[in-house]
C-alpha cells in the first residue's frame, strides 16, 4: 500500500503547494500518470522533426521536457505500486522542475510568440509551468538520497555540456530555438544560445539545492521532538 510521509514542517520555496491540494492530486496519482504520459505522447510527435536530424546514438538528449513527463509518469506509478526507486524519483524532480521553468523562460524571453500558433505558444506555456509544479508531489514519498541526488546532478549536468557548450556528435543537442533561426538556419553563436545555456546550468543548480535542502529538512528533527528530547 502506497504511503506519503508528513510535511515535516517544510519551508515554502520546498513545498509550495496547498496540503489540499497535495492530497487532491496524490489521491487522484493514476490521473496525473495518464495525463503525463498523453503529454509524453505529444512531446516526443513535437520533437518529430529534431529526431530525423539528429544522430541515433545521441537521441536520449533532445527529448528533454516528454523524458521528464514520462520520468514523474513512472515515479508515481512505482509510488502507488510500492517499488521504491530512489534514483527514478530524483530524475523525475530534477527535470519537471528545470524544463518546467526553462520552456516558459524561453517562449516568453527568447522565442516570443512569432513562427507558432497561438494556441501551441500557450499550451507550452501553462503545461511546462505546471510540470515544475507536480515536481513539489515528490518529496510526499521520496527520501531525495544524496546518492540519487548525485547520479541525477550528473545527468542533467552532462545535458547541459552536450546541449550547449560540447556536443558529442554534431551539432549542440538543445531544443530548437526559433531565436537561434537566421536567414532559415540556426546560429549558435546569437546570444539567445547563451541565455537558454545560461536558464539551463541555472535550473540545473536550483535543482540540486532543492533536492538537498529537502533531505536536509526532511531529516532535521521537528521543534516538538526537540522539545521532548530536552524534557527527558
């Protein structure tokens, strides 16, 4: 049987959710797991076009926002069926958090509206901002190991170098970015590149301060064990 873990006495930037809400929406996890995966569906049809350009081998790297829909899919899923999978959990915070916060940061400052329908600018818009906010359902079942926390800050961290700064195997391996186009093909060297890398390593170290701040607060003892610790 699926349990949470209390609130622990959290502060808000670690868990900013109503614990109505919280209750509502781990109540109702299978939901939340169907619509993440419909969202998983349409994310990798969208990134259809960068997958036909893009080297097999190096395919893990572009879908970043449908991989991090499908990993809080899967966390959920293992929470509800008792499979604890530490390092699943952190990959799912980690990245609803960062692409959740990165996709608006680019449509709103860097892309603009301009070459997408309106509809699909505000649907990315509102559904990437509420990716990062399910990313605040976690910490109601996880232990955010520094184990897990380790493997998961390297894996977004090697993102980042193969996205904008080192690709492996041709060109950087980021979300194509309508600012980046010039004359019809993309420029690496415009400053939108560096402002979506800058966004990227940004979230990526916000992350990891969530994460271990989290366990930190989560293993601190509550004022009132405290005070029973010093009245024995």
């Amino acid at each position: 049987m699926a349990t949470t873990v209390s609130r622990d006495d959290l502060p808000a930037y670690l868990a900013p959710l109503p614990r109505r809400l919280e209750d509502f929406a781990l109540r109702y996890a299978w939901l939340i797991v169907a619509i993440n995966l419909a969202g998983t569906a349409f994310g990798f049809w969208y990134y259809r076009f960068q997958f036909a350009q893009t080297p097999l081998m190096m395919w893990p790297f572009v879908p970043d926002s449908p991989s991090a829909t499908l990993l809080i899919a899967l966390s959920l899923a293992a929470w509800k069926l008792d499979y604890d999978v530490e390092w699943l959990h952190m990959l799912a915070f980690f990245g609803n958090i960062k692409l959740g916060l990165w996709t608006p940061f680019v449509q709103l400052v860097l892309n603009g509206p301009g070459g997408i329908e309106p509809w699909l600018y505000w649907f990315l818009i509102v559904s990437h901002l509420a990716m990062s906010l399910q990313s605040f359902l976690i910490y109601r079942y996880a232990t955010f190991s520094v184990g897990a926390v380790a493997v998961t800050t390297v894996w977004y961290g090697l993102n980042d170098i193969v996205d904008y700064f080192a690709p492996l195997v041709g060109e950087f391996h980021h979300t194509f970015l309508r600012a980046e186009l010039v004359n019809g093909a993309l420029d690496h060297s415009v400053r939108a590149h560096d402002l979506a890398a800058a966004a990227a390593v940004t979230l990526t170290l916000a992350a990891t301060f969530l994460a271990l701040a989290t366990r930190v607060k989560k293993l601190e003892p509550t004022d009132d064990s405290h005070t029973h610790g010093i009245q024995q």
